[in-house]
C-alpha cells in the first residue's frame, strides 16, 4: 500500500539545503539548556552507552517521502530522514547510518545567521563595568581562560563545591548571559585551580620577599577530629597599608611542642622567608617551648635577619587572655544568667508567646525598636548582648510575671527536660527521652536583674577591648598596652567598691562581686600583673604613637609604682629600658635605611671625591694622609651621631593632640622622610597583631571547626582552597564559616513580620465583601 505524500516533502524535494517554509518550532526549555560544547562536535571517547549527539538541541528530526520513478517506469515511495533547524528551518540529511552531523555543526557555527548565540565577528567587543577599576567602563573581548579563572575565583572566594559548575541552574544561567563560555567540568576545574593556586603562592613568595613579616598561629579541628594548623603573615606595604595573608594551613600530628615547632620551621623554609619580628600564639605551655625552638633555628641560619636575637619574639594572644578572665566571672554568675537565658528562652520559643511579650512591652511603653536575642553557650560576647538586650525589657517580663496565670510562670514550673524528652519521644528510639527532671532556673528575680545590670557595665570594656584587639587590617599594636591598664583599671574598681562596705553591712551579691573581682584579678595578674610579663613591644607600640611617645609611659610607670618608696627610681629605670630597646633596634635597621643617605651626605660635606682628596695628599707625605684620614674618620663619626639623634629628635617633637579616628599609618606616611628609621621600625611594630584569631571568634571558649564540606577534601586541598581564598579576597578577609551578628538576625526578623503584616492585610481584604 502506498503511503500519501506530504505537503512538506512535495515543497522541498531532495534538496539538502532548500530552507523550509514551514513556521520555526520554538526550542523548549530543556532544548536551550546548553550542552557540554554547544558549538563544538564532541572529540571525546565514545562510552559504551550510546549518547544522543548534541546537535539536537538545534534539530528538529522528521520524515521526508519522496516519490521516486525507476529506470523501467515503475513509480515508488521512499522515506528520508531529515533533520530542520530551530531557528533558520534549514534542511540536512540525518540518517544515521549514511550522514553524519558535521553539516549540521557547520551550519550552527558558521551559517545559520537566526543563531542567537553565536557572534559574527570573534573579536567583537562589547562595553562592561570593571569593578577592579572602580566600575569604570571599558571594552572586553570574549577569553575563554579569563572566563576560565574567573568562575574559579567565584567557586573559591564564595567556597562553593566544585560540583556546583555542572549544575544544570548554573550552566542555564550561562546559555543566556554569556553563551560562548561552555562551562567546565568539576574536574577540570580543581586541576585549572591547583594551577592557579601554585602560581599565586609563587607570586606571593616574591612580594613577601621585601617586608619583616609578623606570624600568627592558631588550629582548627574538622568534624573527623583532624587537627589543623593554620599559619598567618601579617606586614605593612611601602605604602604603609596593612596587609594579611594565610600562608599556610596543614595537618599537625599532635600539640606537642615539638611537632608545633618543626611545622613551623618547615614552612618557614617552604616559603624561604627569614625576617620574623614576632609570632603570636595562645598561652599554653607547648606554644611557648615551640617558639623558642624557631627562634634558636631562625638565629642559626646563614643570613638571619632576626631582630635582637628574636629575645621578644612571643606575642602571647590577649584575646585568649581575656576569655580566660571573663570566665572566670561567668562563673560567678551562673544562676542569674542562666534564669535571664531561660526567660528569653521562653519569650523565642513559639510566636504565641513572642506575641504575649510585645504586648507586654506596648503596655509597658518601653520605646525600643529590637528584640531579646538569645546566646550562644560558647561565645561570651552573645551573652553579653543577651545581657544587655534583656534589660532594656526588664518591666516586660516582669509584668509577664505578675499574672499569676501567665504561661509565662508556668513555663518556668515545667521540667528543664520537658523539651528533650518530647524530642526523644517523637524520634524513633524508645528511652532517648529519658533526661534530667530539674525545673527551670527562673524567673528572674530583682537580684538577678541587678547581677546583670553590674555585669553588663563591667564587661562593656571587655567587649569593646576584644573587638579592638582582634582586629586584622588595621593596627592594634599601638594600643593594646593601653586596653590592658584600662581592664586592670575595671577590675581594680570592682574589688575596691566592695572592699569599702562594711562587712556588716554586705549584701549576697556585694560577696558575690567581690569573690568575682577577685578571682579575675587573679587570672589578669598571672599574664600582666607585672610590667615585665607584658611584651616590650607593646610598649614600643606606644612610644611610637606620635599622640603619646616616651612622655606617657613615664606617666605611666609613675600611677604603677606611685605606692612603692623607690618610685623614682624605678619609673626612671623602665623609661629608660623601653628607650634603649628603641635605641637598639634603630642601630638594626639603619643600615638598611640610610647607607645611600650616609654615602651621599660625606661626599657633599668632603667637596670632592676621593681620587681628588688622593691627589692632593701626595704633596703633604704620610704624615698628612694619616692626620687627614683620622679627621675623615671623626667627620664620619659625629654624622652618625646627628643620625643617631632621629630618636631624640623624634621624642622631643610636640605630640600630636588625642584623636579617637587618628591614623597612624597615615602619620608614618606623611612624615617618613622626617624620620626615615623610625618609620622602618613603625611599620614592622605597627604590623604586631595581639589577637591570633578573627573577632568573631575570639569569644568563644570552643575551638574552632572546618565544616563537613572541607573535612571530606584532602588536606593539601584544603590549605590551597584556604589560602587561596585568602588570598582572592585580599583585604576583604572573613571568617570561614558565616555567623550572623544579632543586628542581621533582627533585621531579617524585621523582613519576616513586614511581609506577615502584608499577607494578613491582604487576607483580610479578600474576606471582606
């Protein structure tokens, strides 16, 4: 039986390249998903499962019926598969055991002029905003490895998986924004990356080159328990901007001194970097035998550059320090702020009760725009904002109180388990709910309140010291030895304050602050109760602040030692201590500084050059080169005491006035020609960071845990997404792991009751007739 011809065959024929005058299919959207090379034939390897050619993304396969006459005259019918183009309706010939797909590659390369993805000319440009220039306009051309490098800088700066460029959302958004970059494989990728990373530490080798770098070092621990050990360059540029970079980040067996030491005498050499001012670390014992152990390898090596031997190479971390102390007083307070914690508790537990307070604090009047947060356990500084934010609903909460009915006071009569074992019973497991049957600390009492009220204004300073303290991009040298005496100073007043009242006439809670005040002092006397236990250059940090110089650390020392008999004398001894320090480290980096300044000041105070002054002493005899030689040598040696004197010159200058916003940096920049030593030595002490640790997390009393992702790589691709991410991101540097702080967790709450208001709004207006 013959099969009909269609309208369709008898207009096209057996031409191969009559265009169809048939409407164009529009692709549909799996058809524009761009395949793994859109333009390009696959070259790959055939897999044993066979895998329909890309092509088809751009073809429309269908039947042709042809009407064919033999030789003898008999007529016939014979079907031709054919393939239509989506955008142009141009015909090929597709059978798949006679014709190939060549043609139709060809024809989307380089013929079908409907292709919206494809450029005419390769080197057409197009107009862009560099962000790198400042979002200036500029003129780019298409490159495939600046495309290549950039979605890696995206994958590592935003530390996504490597999986995350063959998702099918991804390589969607790339068909339409930018069609000609085909993108990679996860494979590729991580070897295009390591490339990347080899290079930029090469890199980083010779910038570092140039500059005394200061070290800091901390570990971190993955969700399998492996211990790692991250290593930090800290330095000031020529330009007198501050800089931090992740040098290394590796697996450390143990935390033993000895395997401490030896990693961080490996990558020293790794980097083949010798100027180390300092290296700051936590205060445990082994952090200590380690630095001493670098120090005496740094000294023995050929072309040491240490300064005075490295003596004051240990900067102990004062943000441990400071941890330490605060939890010594959190101790103190346990119940209180463990009965504040549970009324936030109960107010965060459910929006019924979130309701119930606002309404109280609408009754109560109270004008405050947040919220009650609650705190992390681990993190001191989230329950000091707990703390703080509390008390400004104080008459909230205890106006929920005075309701005798109040599911407000009935929470607090309920099992501190009740929570937990509901959980248990709702797992799969039976007796998972078995839990501790002790009722809720709470509700706060008056005394409560009152702790929180002292306890909040105490470790204000704390607060804001450690904020100060740990930052990474700007100086903290400078200052910290002036935090310190200000949290000695606040503990000092506490314990004093109780001391004062009467025994008699002492409350619970004036014994408490006074046994809390005591205990922290201990804490802050065993690190800096004494001038001698506290870094030297720290208090080279102070001299160097043009606001404060030598003159204030002798104000200082005379409020110390104001009570001692030998007052004088011993305020002149530490004065004089902390100079010559500056004075010998001066002697250390003058050669550096000012040999090409010494040479060219002889030849112009001589009047001539030294083939002149030969000539003109070979009349004269021995006797007149030997007396003009020892002249010369006297010249020589009173220049260098008008250069030595830039440090008296610099602590006679008038100080600068006291400025909260003063940039210091920018002083030594501007004034760096006056002093050209000193601002050597500023800009290595300036570099000294006191914290090891980001300021986010040097409030917690946990350690610090890589997540679950980058525990499942391999250590050296771990230290090279670390580093490298680092490094991308250059002065915008954070904490691995996000945490939002209490102001975006508020203002998303915001968000959330907006868009709650809306709907119920516009429900409302619905229900309405």
């Amino acid at each position: 039986m013959e099969e009909p011809v269609s309208n369709e065959a008898q207009m096209h024929g057996n031409d191969d390249s009559l265009p169809c005058s048939d409407a164009v299919v529009p692709p549909t959207a799996a058809s524009q998903n761009p395949p793994s090379s859109p333009l390009e034939p696959s070259t790959g390897k055939r897999k044993p499962s066979k895998k329909e050619s890309d092509v088809w993304e751009h073809f429309e396969k269908y039947d042709l019926v042809l009407d064919l006459k033999g030789v003898d005259g008999t007529k016939r019918k014979e079907i031709e598969k054919r393939a239509k183009c989506k955008y142009c309706s141009a015909t090929y010939a597709s059978d798949t055991k006679r014709n190939g797909t060549s043609n139709m590659w060809k024809h989307i390369n380089k013929q079908c002029l409907q292709y919206p993805y494809r450029h005419k000319d390769k080197s057409t440009r197009t107009l862009a905003f560099d962000a790198s220039k400042g979002n200036a306009l500029v003129s780019r051309k298409f490159n495939k490895d600046d495309c290549l490098d950039v979605c890696i800088r995206m994958v590592v700066r935003d530390e996504l998986p490597f999986s995350f460029v063959e998702g099918e959302g991804f390589r969607e958004f790339c068909s339409v924004a930018c069609p000609q970059f085909n993108p990679p494989s996860r494979r590729t990728l991580g070897r295009r990356f390591l490339e990347m990373y080899t290079k930029m530490k090469e890199k980083l080798k010779v910038d570092l080159h140039s500059h005394r770098i200061c070290l800091t070092t901390d570990t971190w621990t993955s969700v399998q328990n492996v211990n790692y050990m991250v290593l930090t360059a800290h330095f000031v540029d020529s330009d007198y901007k501050m800089h931090k970079r992740i040098l290394n980040f590796c697996v450390i067996d143990s935390h033993k001194w000895e395997s401490i030491g030896k990693l961080l005498e490996n990558c020293l050499i790794d980097w083949g970097h010798e100027k180390i001012l300092t290296i700051t670390a936590d205060n445990a014992a082994a952090n200590t035998k380690a630095i001493e152990y670098v120090r005496k390898k740094i000294n023995g090596w050929k072309d040491s550059n240490s300064v005075l031997g490295g003596v004051h190479m240990h900067m102990r971390c004062s943000a441990h320090i400071i941890n330490l102390i605060v939890k010594e007083g959190l101790k103190r307070l346990e119940s209180s702020i463990v009965a504040i914690r549970n009324a936030v508790k109960f107010v965060r537990s459910s929006p019924s009760r979130l309701s119930y307070f606002k309404m109280c604090v609408e009754t109560e009047k109270i004008e405050c725009k947040g919220l009650v947060v609650m705190d992390v356990p681990t993190r001191w500084n989230s329950t000091y904002l707990m703390l703080e934010a509390a008390l400004k609903f104080r008459k909230a909460f205890d106006r929920m109180g005075d309701d005798p009915d109040s599911s407000y006071l009935m929470y607090f009569k309920e099992d501190e388990g009740d929570d937990e074992r509901i959980e248990g019973i709702e797992g799969s497991g039976k007796g998972k709910g078995k839990s501790k049957t002790n009722k809720r600390v709470g509700p706060p009492s008056d005394e409560d309140w009152e702790k929180a009220v002292t306890f909040v204004m105490f470790l204000k300073t704390f607060y804001d010291v450690t904020l100060k303290i740990s930052a990474s991009l700007h100086p903290t040298s400078h200052s910290t030895f002036h935090d310190l005496l200000a949290i000695d100073g606040e503990i000092r007043e506490l314990y004093r304050y109780d001391v004062t009242i009467p025994i008699e006439e002492r409350t619970a809670m004036d014994t408490l602050l006074n046994d809390m005040a005591a205990s922290m002092k201990k804490k802050y006397d065993k690190y800096w109760g004494e001038i001698h236990k506290v870094n030297p250059f720290l208090m080279i940090g102070v001299v160097i602040d043009p606001r404060f110089k030598l003159r204030n650390l002798k104000h200082i020392f005379e409020e110390i030692f104001e009570n001692d008999p030998t007052c004088e004398r011993l305020v002149a001894q530490k004065t004089n201590e902390v100079k010559q320090l500056l004075m010998n480290m001066y002697e250390v980096y003058k050669p550096s500084s000012n040999n090409m300044g010494a040479t060219s000041t002889t030849n112009e105070s001589g009047g001539s050059t030294n083939n002149e002054t030969d000539s003109s002493l070979v009349f004269g005899g021995r006797k007149r080169k030997t007396m003009m030689e020892r002249w010369k040598k006297i010249q020589q040696e009173s220049e260098n005491v008008v250069i030595t004197h830039e440090v008296d010159r610099y602590l006679l200058d008038p100080l600068e006035s006291i400025d909260e916003e003063f940039d210091i940096l920018g002083w030594w920049r501007i004034n760096g020609l006056k002093y050209p030593t000193l601002a050597s030595i500023a800009k290595d002490v300036l570099a000294i960071p006191t914290s090891t640790i980001a300021s986010e997390s040097c409030f917690s009393t946990s350690g610090r845990v890589i997540d679950s992702f980058r525990s499942s790589l391999s250590p050296r691709m771990v230290e090279a997404l670390i580093c490298s991410q680092n490094w991308i991101r250059s002065e915008d540097i954070s904490s691995l792991q996000y945490v939002p702080s209490i102001e975006e967790m508020e203002f998303y709450e915001s968000i959330e009751m907006e868009m709650g208001s809306k709907t119920s709004t516009t429900n409302l207006k619905k229900t309405l007739p």
